[in-house]
C-alpha cells in the first residue's frame, strides 16, 4: 500500500481514505438495461407527476437489517481481532467500535430497482389494494441521476462471506495504516483511521442485504450522508410509522427516454388502468424516440402482468 500524499494540517496526518477491490469486482459491468421500480399508484403519480424518485432512509426500507447488517459484521470481525490482537490494537479497535455504533442511525437513502418487471414476490408486496407498477427506467437516465446527486448505483450483495470480506478488507487497511503512523500519536491516529474507516462502511454498507431477498436480484440508488434540514428531504405516512425520505430529480426538465415501459400488476381493471396510465403519460409529456403516425409523440408501452394473483 503506497503512502497517502494528501496531508491534514490540522493532525499532520495523511487523508487515510480506504476503497474495497471486492466490492468493485462485484460492481463489474454496466446495470441492466432498463431497472423496474415497483411502486403502488400514490408512488407512480409522485414520480410522473413531481419528476422525482423517492430515496427511503435505509433502515426504514422492507428489509428489516438494512445498514444494520454491514455495521453487525464490522462489530463481529471486531470482537474477533481483539482477542488476538495487542493492547496498542484494542485501542484502535476501541475507536472502530465507538465510531460504527454512532452511524448505526445515519441518514443513508436508497432507492430500489429490479430487473425483472414481473416478479410475484413484489407484487404481493405492492398489490395490496389490488394496485401495483413496475416502472422501466433507462439506466443511463439513472446513472445520471446518481452522478449528479453524488450517489452511487450498484448492484446489491446477498452473499454474507462476501460482505464478511468486505469489511475485513477495509479493516486489514486500517491496521496496515495504524502501524506506520501511530508511533508518536497513538490516539490522533486511531480517531482518524476510525473515521475513515466508518466514512467507507457507511458507502459500502447500504448495498449489502440478506441472502432472503436475493430472488429480487436488486439494484440501488444509494446516496451520500444527508441531514434533515435538507430542502429535499421529506416524511410520508407509512403502514405503521413516518418514513423519511430523499427526492431526487429523474426528470431532469424533460421525460424524453427516461421511461421504457410500465407493468401494471395484478388487478380488478386491467384494461381501464392501462389507458389511464396512457393517458397519465400524454398528460405529463412523458415520450420516448419513436413517433406515432400522429404529430403526438409516442409514450413509453404500457403492459399487463401476465401472473394469475388475486389480492382483491
């Protein structure tokens, strides 16, 4: 590992800032092309009607463990070094510790894409007052969206010894770095490294989900740390509870080629719902390339699940 060249003034430290060469291996490649976004009808007329996506704070998504997990993991690859490690390394742990338990609550937003827009398992957990949709968002308009936002989409990880590697890799990097600067600053360099660490935890972290979820083959939009005083961040009512949220623009002044197609899932009015949904798209000008033999330009295909579930 070469030396950090950047250097705080304040510590007289290097700007320690760790990456994980596994997690990157498993982001190879480009995202499928389009990324379904399920939603229920409130979510489909927000997103068409305000041109936004709503990014839901990580732990209140469906997975119960979300973020929890990656800090779970740190905290048990922790434990297990201490009992081999030195009084100078339990000092460093100490502060990896302290630092992972206040993040627990981070403000992390993500939101959620899948490649396939028939999936049974998601209409049963959006149809149920009998009204679902997949929206078919092109992957260069969402990776537009992450680029402007500072956010990252990435595929989501469900392999538990793949997560474990992760986070030992960034901790094998935090000691390797520890050895070599804290002869005369013990404690300075075991705060900054506990920082860095944790600042890397917290990007990686959100992509991680438990091997349960894995038949939805997810993708993400994660974004960076917000704050609530934020203008776009927002609170909607939930089943049981206010579910904080970050907006994203994703049509970015015009709808043209953002949206491929939208399944409608499983419901009473098949047919009614798919012209409105046509109509909701002429309405909001929401077009792709293609031309009808009209002078109105054509919206994105509305199409029909094909699974036989009744929720109504």
């Amino acid at each position: 590992m070469d030396e950090p060249d950047e250097i705080d003034p304040a510590s007289n430290l290097p700007v320690f800032e760790f990456s994980s060469a596994i997690f990157e291996e498993l982001q190879k490649g480009s995202p499928p092309d389009p990324l379904y976004h399920y939603t229920g009808q409130e979510g489909l007329l927000g997103i068409i009607t305000d041109g936004e996506l709503r990014a839901t704070k990580v732990q209140y998504m469906n997975d119960s463990t979300e973020f929890g997990r990656a800090i779970n993991l740190a905290r048990q690859e922790i434990d297990k070094r201490i009992q081999n490690s030195n009084d100078r390394d339990r000092g460093l742990f100490a502060s990896l510790t302290k630092n992972i338990t206040r993040i627990a609550n981070i403000n992390v937003c993500s939101v959620s894409f899948c490649r396939n827009p028939d999936l049974l398992s998601q209409w049963r957990g959006y149809s149920g007052s009998g009204v679902g949709y997949a929206i078919g968002f092109c992957s260069a308009a969402l990776l537009e969206v992450a680029h402007d936002n500072n956010c990252r989409l990435g595929r989501c990880i469900y392999d538990e010894l793949a997560q474990v590697k992760i986070v030992n890799e960034l901790m094998d990097q935090v000691v390797y770095q520890a050895a070599r600067h804290r002869a005369s600053h013990a404690y300075t360099v075991n705060v900054t490294l506990a920082s860095a660490f944790e600042k890397e935890l917290i990007k990686l972290g959100a992509f991680f989900k438990d091997a349960a979820f894995s038949e939805e083959d997810e993708w993400r939009i994660v974004t960076d740390v917000k704050f609530y005083k934020e203008k776009s961040f927002g609170f909607r009512a939930g089943k049981s509870m206010l579910v904080p949220f970050y907006k994203l623009d994703v049509m970015a002044k015009s709808w043209k080629n953002k949206i491929t197609d939208v399944m409608i899932g499983p419901c009473p009015h098949p047919d009614l719902s798919r012209d409105a949904i046509a109509g909701l798209f002429i309405n909001q000008w929401v077009t792709t390339d293609g031309w009808a033999s009209t002078v109105v330009s054509q919206h994105p295909e509305v199409r029909i699940s094909k699974i036989p579930y009744r929720s109504w």
